[in-house]
C-alpha cells in the first residue's frame, strides 16, 4: 500500500498486486486502484468514474486501508465484515468480498468461501476474480476426491470463459494489465475444467481438449502437462487393451498417442526440474514408470528415447521469459 501526493487537488493512491489467489500477505487481488478521492475546500467530491473502485470519503478509505493492513485470514475476515456493513453502497465492496474468499480459502474452510462467493456474486453477477478463486480451490479439492463443489465449479469455470470471450474486464483492472493476466485465467479455468472433466464426469477426451488448451494459454504451467499426460495416457490405454504388444505391431494411430504422451512427458519434467515442484516431479516420474512398465520393454524403451528428444527439442520451455503472466494459484 502506497500513498502519493501530487500538484493540484490531493490524490490517493492505493497500490495493490496483481495476484488473484495471493499467498501471504496481499489478499486483495486486484490491480492497482487508481483514485480514491478528491478534497475541494471542506467537500468530498467524486472523481470522474472509471472503471476503477474508488472511495467516496475519507473515512471510507480508512476503514479500507485497515482491512488491506490486516496479515491473517480471520483478521481480514473480521475487518471485511464491519467494513461491508459500514459501506454498502461502497465502490471497494467488490475488492472486499474477494479479499475475504481468499481469506476463507487460507482457513481451508470451503464451505465459508463459496457462503461469500455467492453472496458477491449476488453483488456483482460478473465478479470474474471471485469466481476464478472458486473454480482453481474446487478443482484443486476434486484432485483429493472432495466432489462437494464441483458441480459449482464447473459453472463458475464456462461463466468466467462467457465472460472472457464476450469481451469483460474485472472491476478493478487496467486494460494493459487485464490483456497480459488473461492468458493465465483462460489457462487456469481450462485446466479447471480438465480436472472435472477427468475426475468427475471420467471423460478422457474432453479432458485433453481442455487441458491442451490450458498449456497452449500457459505454456509454463507444469501441473497442467501432468494432467494432460494422465488423461493422454488413459486414452491409449482403452484404445489398446494389450498394451504389452511388440512394437512392430502397433498401429499407426497408438503410434501418434505414444508421441503425444512422450512430448507432454518431456515438457512436464523440464519445467519440474527446480526443487520447489520436487513432489510433483515425484509423481510425474512415478507416473511414467507405471505406463512405461505396462509397455513391454522395446515399446518403454522407445518411449524414453522419445521423452528424451521431445526434451532436447523443447529447452526452451525450461526457462520461462520474464514477462510471463504469473499463475493461481
């Protein structure tokens, strides 16, 4: 958080990341909120409206910058209420209710976060941002076999895409800001829904179409290219029963899927290769060792062989650019 004073009427300028699911200590996700308010004499007068939050008074913005000071979930989760009953024609209302779903989410208390969700989306029916924390804590709950939210999820997940697709913005984004986030929200609300699709409704495919579009939006998530080589790999698997076949007699078509599954292999172990991703790398190894020994060993070798030059073509991927969107959580 950052004041500024400049020539002219005073400007207040309220500094926020631009992190939808921020871990630590930013819990408002938004990007920079441009103006709060301008003093003339002894009078509050309002800005001209953009399309960004503003506060209407001085109070207001104190009691907005006392819920942004807030460190732990239940202090934001406290602060935010009295804040929401104070103000309920408030600008910042929809900065607030997103701050207290990720709160809610940091308690591991699911049940409270979509209580918040649906009542900010009732608020704001496009509160995109909200919906996204939703969408990526569900999807993240269906990978340990928690179904409780999915049928939310889901929706939340093509209502966020609607929304993209019809050409919307957050409130509270810049337009240079949302053109270079929302490749990372296409990519997340698509892996969202391979996740579903792979774990609820056991469609392999439709996993695959979701999920190679997640990587093509971020080509640097390495989470996505492990669940898009599990559903690949579950696709050869019912398409070739007798897995253990010698290698001449595989048809064309098994042939591609091996190639497929060997290029997502590889692109997922380059971008495991730093320790703080060691227990996906864990199960990514173990992954390839399970499928690979189910093979026969001419087809297990050829698939390492080709793991190994789709990793020498794609280096590339091992160093992301600094620019690159930076990812949910």
């Amino acid at each position: 958080m950052a004041l500024k004073r400049v020539a002219g009427p005073t400007l207040v300028l309220l500094l926020l990341s631009a992190s939808v699911l921020a871990e630590d200590t930013d819990y408002f996700g938004s990007e920079t909120i441009v103006y709060i308010y301008e003093t003339v004499g002894d009078s509050m007068q309002d800005l001209q409206r953009r399309a960004l939050p503003a506060a209407d008074s001085k109070d207001e913005y104190k009691s907005y910058s006392g819920v942004v000071a807030k460190q732990t979930p239940q202090e934001i989760l406290e602060e935010s209420a009295k804040f929401l009953e104070k103000y309920e024609k408030s600008d910042l209302r929809s900065l607030v209710y997103q701050g207290m779903v990720n709160a809610a989410i940091r308690l591991n208390d699911l049940q409270l976060a979509f209580d918040i969700g649906r009542k900010a989306l009732s608020e704001y029916p496009d509160h995109m941002l909200v919906m996204t924390q939703l969408v990526t804590v569900s999807a993240n709950k269906l990978l340990y076999g928690d179904k409780a939210y999915v049928v939310d999820a889901e929706k939340y997940a093509h209502e966020v895409l609607g929304l993209v697709e019809a050409g919307k913005m957050p409130y509270g984004y810049k337009p240079d800001r949302w053109k270079a986030y929302l490749p990372t929200v296409v990519a997340d609300m698509n892996c969202a829904l391979g996740i579903v699709a792979l774990y609820h409704h056991q469609d392999e495919q439709a996993a695959v179409e979701r999920l190679s579009i997640a990587v093509q939006n971020n080509p640097y998530e390495p989470y996505a290219y492990y669940l898009l080589g599990k559903a690949q790999v579950a696709i050869y698997q019912k398409a070739n029963r007798s897995t253990k076949k010698p290698a001449s007699s595989l048809s064309l078509q098994a042939k591609e899927q091996l190639s497929k599954i060997a290029d997502t292999y590889a692109k997922a172990l380059l971008l495991t290769e730093s320790e703080s991703y060691k227990s996906l790398r864990a199960a990514l190894e173990y992954d390839i060792q399970s499928f690979g020994t189910s093979l026969g060993e001419k087809i297990k070798a050829e698939l390492a062989n080709a793991i190994e030059l789709a990793r020498s073509n794609n280096t590339l991927l091992a160093k992301p650019p600094a620019t690159a969107a930076t990812p949910n959580p």
